[in-house]
C-alpha cells in the first residue's frame, strides 16, 4: 500500500483540514462537500485524513464490519455472539463516478435467488465504508439516483437493497466526504443540503506559501516513506487529539444562549428547512470539544455558522456561495443574552440601518436601477430612475419557463429533459442481458424458461432456470441534453428594454437546464462573425456570467451564428455520440451584412434541418410593425417559434406539443 501525504503537512486550507477534522470527531456532523478549482490538494487532504483515525474494533470473519461490543442484530452476516474481535485500520472507500448501482449498493445472486431459493449477497462500497471514510471525487459528476441512494444511506445509517421481492438491510454509517470543481457543474440544492459542512478552497496566492507547497510535494514524491517519518509526531499528536474530542464530546453541553444564536442566524439567512440548525450544533458541539471545552461559546456558533450554511442560503444556482460575516456578527451579538434583547424586540427596526444600508446588494428590491446600468445599448438610455429603466432591471430577472424537449427516445446521460432508455425508470419490456445482468425481469425470464422444463427433467415444483434464460428489463426514464444557446447580441438587439428582456429569457433558460442536469453552450453572434463564448459544459453559473458581460452592436450575421452553431454540435458529437442537442436561437429573425443575408440564413438553418437537430427559436421582435422573420428561420430549422411572452410557464399549456409535434413531423 502507498504510503498517504501525511495530513499535517498540508500548507493552508485551515478550513478544509477544519472541517474534515470535525468530522472525524463527530461524524454525526453529517460530512463535508469540498469546493474548489483544479490542484488544490482536496483529494490529498481527505485520503490523508484516513490515516489519522483510530483503529476500529470489527467481528472477526463479519463483511459488514459490526461492532464485537454492539453488533448490529439485522447484520446479514448475523448473528453474532458478543465478544471479543478484531482491530483494523479505518477504511477510505472510493466510489468512482462510473460506479453502477449494484456496485454501490451491493448486488443479489439472481441466478441461487431463482434457483436455490436463498439470499445470496455480494456487499457493496457501503457495505465497505461502513464506521470508516466514504470518498467520492467529482461528486458534482455522479448519476443522480446514486447521489440519491448515497445520501439516504448516508442520512438513515443504512443501506436497503430490494431485489425482485428479496430485501437487505445493513447498517452504513459512515463519514461522507465529496470534492467537486464547480466549474464541471452544480450540485442539486437538495442535494447539496444533505451534506453537513460545505469549504471552498482556492490556491494560495502568497508566494511564499506556493513555494513550500511545492517544496513538501517534490520531497514526497522523491520519497514518501522518509517524507512521512518526518510527519510522524505532528500525526500522532494528532490522532491523540481526535481521541481526546470524541471522548470529551458527550460531555459538551449546548446552552440555551448557544441554541438561540443558532436559531437566530438560521433563520437571518433564510436557510430551508430545520437541517441546518441540527447541523449547526452538532458543528458547534464538536468544535467545543476539539477545543477542549465542555461548554458552547458564541465563537464555536460563529464558525459552525460559516462551515454549514454558504451551500443552504444559494436560492438557484447564479448566487455565489458564501456569508455576510457582518450579518452574521450583528446576529450573533443580537442574540448573545436574553436580556439584552429585550429592548429591541423587533430586530430589523435596530437604527433603521440594515433594511436600507447593507450597501452588499443584499435588499431583495428588484427595482434598484444601479447595476443595471452597464447594460445600455447604443446610446439608448432611459433617465436614471424612469420606469423604463425599471421595467427593464425587472424583464432581466429569470422567470419560470415552458418545458423544451428533444424527440423520440434517446440513450444519454441520465437527466431530466427528454425521454431516454435508462437503467432506471419505468419497465418497458425486455431483452437478453448484454454484460452483466443488471435488472433481471422475472416475467420474460420465467417464459423464457417455462417451455424448456420437460427437457431439462424437471422434478417436484422447482423452476429450472439456465443462463439462457435470463431476461434484462428495458427501462425507460429522462435524460439530459445539450442546450446550445444561440443569441443575437446584435444592434437590432441592443435596445436597452429589448436586450434585458432577451438575457431574463436566457436566464430562465439557463436554470431550466441547470434543474434537468444538461450541459449548455452558448454561441452569441454580432458585427462581422460569430464566437463560441462558452463551449458546452455543465457548469451554468459560468454561462450566466458570460450573458451579463455579453457585448452589443453591430451589424446582423444570422448565418454565422447558425454555422457555429453547427460547428460546435458536430465536434460534440464525437465526444459525446449519445447526448441529443436541443438549439435555442435567440433572435428577432433580421439579418443584415454581406449579399442576400437572409438566404444565407435559411440555407445555414437548413444544415440543422437534415440532420434532424431539435431546434426553438425564441422571437424577440417587438414594436407595432413585424416582419415574422424568426418564424420563417424556425421552418427553415424544422422547429418551433415562440415569442418571450409565451416561453413563460403560465402563457400557453400547449408548447411543448408544439415543439414535439414540429420535429415528429419532420423527423418523419
């Protein structure tokens, strides 16, 4: 075994290593989700955390890791006699994002099940990580349904296998750790509340720092075994510690001063649910205890509040994680004694300052015209303060939108827009297993098996079954697409009123997609030529953040933007063959520059048509006089057009008919 980069040599990340501490002496605590760009040693800090844990006691021969002093009397291995048993090292099991559902879970032998009649199981990685460390890189990255059973596991404390009519239960308590790079995408925000504590880490940008980071990897990687002797008694230190803080932890007592703070600052934040609460005070009792204090004190509340709330305050994915720590500080002093409180029972009142000058952008006004003023096109600007100026902040805001789909059924990664044959999801019928059996379906197995019987000298009231006979189910579930967006950002477009409402389309767009799990890209075109502003990437706060930065003006080259569109969705294919595009054009339909634009336009269009790409033109035209130029550019795309006004949700009932009925018919 490799030896692991000794944990108190990591430089920095005082959060990170704080966090991943605290759960080690209270994995009650529920976990922690890493956050952070590309080679900021969160996968070393969490494997070298393994280490540092103390050995656990297991019953000899049990796959389930019991423990000999309180075994757990559902234990598939069971039942065990209370006695004396082993001591091993805490496992950190890894779960891959390619790992099935069996893997995780564990798997039933189908074949005795049928054949035998008994419960043959294979125990998964739960099964594994079992009172140790359950790891999952990328965890941003992983199929939803094993996200879901992971956290559920993670939450109950077990795991629940059912396999056509035969169950499993084993106990699965575990430290759950993920790391993810929020450029690769988002977490769901239920999701992402399962986990206890939430980090950001970034590198350093001291250079001082940067060089002894460099110094300690380089004499590791020359030799780890000498590298990690000389860490030796930092990490028995350590591990000391961690013992102590679980042994003094059932001492902490949590006041009624601390538990009002928590309160308090849960609900200043607006956080959902009661979650964070509990979270935040098992934090702070295992930061008490870390200490080495059985009391709770107002400091121990203050970083329990920024460990466990910056991921459950985000209300979609555009805000930005993280704290007003002033915020926090007037709620936490606010709060500090009943008596203090009583002379300004009303909170906000205190001054008349905080309603009106957080000067954060934290007032939830949407009529607040200062940011919006960059936004300008060319020289139209309405008065500061008009109502123009005002109904144009607001038109930018996302809005909920009608559902758009791909056609037909495809086979990509598991989502939430289109139909799609998964592993998971409703049975549609069945078929010889191709690999390994994953869904068995009984009723096509047993016909598949029934007409043999006489042949193969069945006896008594046994069912003889043979490989041969075995049927995969086929399911049926959604999966997500890739959404190409391509806007017009040119001078018919730029109109101050028209261009806010055109990015509070895209928004709205963007958070659909964000919500059904799809990689977007975004194409804008203007002036001369059209550019790839964001290449295809699940990861749409940074599509969001290129729209607000989207340059104006210019001439309209309509069939640019349609070529790059093509170009992109063809270098797309080849990476990914199974995930369907679905192009959003985003125009008002005029195109002007260069001979006869409006031919080349549709003779580009037309090049999205034979290849049958599913396509929906959102108009933006607007005035008294239209030209209807984006429905023709939809017929030429084979697709739909459909003004702002009807993309939103409560408008039409009958869109996505629309946009499903156009392509059906021309795909046939």
């Amino acid at each position: 075994m490799s030896t692991p980069y000794p944990f108190t040599a990591i430089v920095g990340m005082d959060d990170l290593r704080l966090g991943l501490l605290l759960n080690a002496v209270s994995p009650a605590v529920g976990g922690v989700l890493v956050r952070g760009e590309k080679g900021t040693a969160k996968s070393t800090a969490v494997r070298a955390l393994s280490a540092l844990l103390p050995e656990v006691p297991v019953v000899s021969g049990c796959r389930f890791s019991c423990d000999p002093v309180s075994p757990d009397p559902a234990c598939p291995d069971g039942p065990h006699e209370v006695a004396g048993g082993v001591s091993r090292p805490a496992r950190m099991v890894e779960l891959p994002v390619g790992a099935s559902e069996d893997r995780l879970v564990g798997a039933l032998d189908i074949e005795r099940a049928l054949a035998e009649g008994v419960k043959a199981f294979e125990p998964g990685l739960l099964a594994d990580a079992h009172r140790g460390i359950l790891y999952v890189d990328e965890v941003n990255l992983l199929h939803d349904h094993l996200v879901d059973l992971l956290l559920d596991a993670a939450a109950m404390g077990a795991s629940y296998v059912e396999r056509e009519g035969v169950s499993v239960r084993h106990a699965a308590r575990f430290l759950l750790v993920g790391t993810m790079n929020p450029e690769e995408g988002e977490l769901r925000p239920q999701l992402l509340d399962r986990f206890g504590l939430t980090v950001e880490v970034a590198a350093s940008r001291e250079t001082d720092q940067r060089v002894e980071v460099v110094r300690r990897r380089l004499a590791y990687d020359d030799d780890p075994a000498a590298f990690a002797a000389q860490w030796a008694g930092e990490e028995a230190a350590l591990r000391a510690r961690i013992v102590a803080a679980r042994a003094l932890l059932p001492e902490v007592r949590l006041g009624d001063g601390a538990l009002r703070q928590i309160a308090a600052t849960c609900a200043a934040f607006e956080v959902d649910g009661m979650r964070a609460d509990i979270v935040m005070a098992r934090t702070a009792t295992a930061l008490a205890a870390w200490a080495g204090r059985t009391d709770v004190i107002a400091e121990d509340v203050r970083q329990a509040a920024l460990l466990a709330l910056p991921h459950r305050r985000r209300r979609n994915p555009f805000d930005a994680p993280g704290l007003d720590e002033d915020k926090l500080d007037d709620t936490l002093e606010q709060n500090s004694g009943s008596e203090d409180d009583d002379p300004d029972p009303d909170g906000p009142g205190g001054g008349g300052q905080p309603p009106q000058g957080d000067g954060d952008g934290s007032s939830d006004s949407p009529d607040q015209p200062g940011e919006a003023e960059p936004e300008a096109g060319e020289g139209q600007q309405a008065p500061a303060g008009s109502g123009g100026e005002q109904a144009a902040a607001r038109s930018s805001e996302p809005f909920r939108t009608k559902m758009l789909s791909v056609p037909g059924l495809g086979e990509g990664a598991a989502g939430r827009r289109s139909r799609a044959r998964t592993e998971h999801g409703r049975t549609t019928g069945a078929r010889r297993p191709q690999g390994a059996l994953t869904k068995l379906h009984l009723a096509a197995t047993v016909q598949a098996a029934a007409p043999h019987q006489r042949a193969r000298g069945r006896s008594g009231r046994g069912l003889v079954v043979r490989r041969d006979d075995l049927r995969q189910a086929t399911r049926e579930g959604r999966e997500g697409n890739l959404v190409l967006f391509v806007v017009d950002a040119s001078g018919s477009m730029a109109a101050r009123q028209r261009m806010s409402a055109v990015k509070g389309a895209v928004l709205s767009l963007l958070l659909d997609a964000y919500q059904r799990r799809d990689k977007v890209g975004l194409v804008t075109f203007r002036g001369k030529d059209a550019e790839l502003v964001l290449p295809p990437t699940s990861s749409v706060d940074a599509a969001a953040a290129r729209l607000e930065t989207l340059p104006t003006g210019g001439r309209t080259p309509l069939s640019a933007g349609l070529l790059k569109a093509h170009d992109v969705l063809r270098v797309e294919k080849m990476r990914d063959p199974s995930r369907r595009p679905l192009v959003v054009v985003v125009t008002d339909g005029r195109a002007t520059g260069g001979p006869e634009p409006l031919a080349l336009a549709a003779r580009a269009a037309r090049l999205h048509a034979v290849e049958g790409v599913a396509s929906v033109v959102v108009d933006c035209e607007s005035g008294p006089v239209r030209l209807g130029l984006a429905g023709d550019l939809a017929r030429e795309l084979g697709g739909t057009a459909v003004s702002l006004d009807e993309l939103r949700a409560d408008s039409i009932a009958g869109l996505v008919k629309d946009v499903q009925g156009m392509n059906s018919r021309r795909a046939a």
